[in-house]
C-alpha cells in the first residue's frame, strides 16, 4: 500500500524519534509500505516520519537490494567530508549541496531482530545519515549553508517556470 507522505511543515519531521518495540507493529506489512512508497515516488530512501510514523525505522536501497534500518545509532562518523547535491521527497525537485562525512558507522536492527554494527562509505553513508537526519527531527536544508540553498532554489524556481 503506497502511504502518503506527510507535509514539508508537519510536526512530525522536527520531532527526534525514540527507539519502539519492533514486535509492537506488523513490521513485515509497514517495512513493505514504506518500500512501496518509495518506489512509488522514484526515491532511494524514506525514513517512517516523512510517511507519519512515529518509529525510529528507515528504509533505502532498490528492488534488488533493500536495506532496512530499526532503531539506529550513529557512532563514528569520519573527519573526511564530501559535498554532494541531495533531494528529498519532502521536498520533491529541491537539489541542495551538502557536505556530509565520507564514513560514517551506524547501529541498527535488522528485519530478523539481530542488532549489527556496519561501516559504510561514500552515496550509501550519505542516503543512511540523510535518512538518520530525519529520525533526529533534522531535515535536509539545515545542514545546506546559506550560499548553496539560495542556488538550489533559484534553479527549483527556475524548473518550475518551464513546466
């Protein structure tokens, strides 16, 4: 089932999310609503607030390989940082630069219950500390400085008058 996604001003997304109970839910039906979705709106990831869930649970990857996080913690991230243009579904069409660490470490639960520990690197470290970023309350533009979103939206608007 495709949920909808919430609105770039619910209070939803400025709210950090604390860890729940993964048996609470039918983990199984929303970790496939929330692929579904994602898909549904050619995104990479999606994090349980941008559909109005209150779960500390993101999801990312393709139909060939889906990564699904459960109560992350994000425990090193890298001196190394890289700029790369980002978007979100919150905010469909805005590309904004943002630097972000090149490797970061992350905590999670996956969908069998067993909690791992994983480093990752370079677009996937990127998509996880976006995805983080939303389960802290934090959203995309506020890690982008002053210059690089100004740019991002002068181009939306300038996308936009074409259409």
């Amino acid at each position: 089932m495709i949920l909808n996604l919430v609105t770039p001003n619910d209070p939803i997304l400025n709210q950090k999310l604390e860890p729940f109970d993964p048996n609470s839910i039918d983990l199984e039906q929303t970790v496939s609503d929330m692929f579904e979705t994602m898909y549904h709106h050619n995104g990479i990831g999606l994090s349980a607030n941008q559909v109005g869930l209150p779960y500390r649970l993101f999801v990312m990857g393709t139909p060939e390989m889906e990564l699904v996080f459960i109560n992350p913690i994000l425990r090193l991230e890298s001196e190394e940082m890289v700029i790369a243009d980002e978007g979100c579904l919150t905010f469909p069409g805005l590309y904004v630069k943002i630097k972000r660490p090149e490797e970061i470490r992350l905590v999670s639960t996956n969908m069998q219950g067993m909690t791992e520990a994983r480093t990752y690197k370079g677009m996937t470290a990127r998509i996880i500390q976006h995805e983080y970023d939303h389960l802290e309350g934090i959203d995309y533009l506020k890690r982008a400085n002053r210059f690089h979103l100004d740019q991002a939206r002068r181009q939306y608007k300038k996308r936009m008058k074409k259409r």
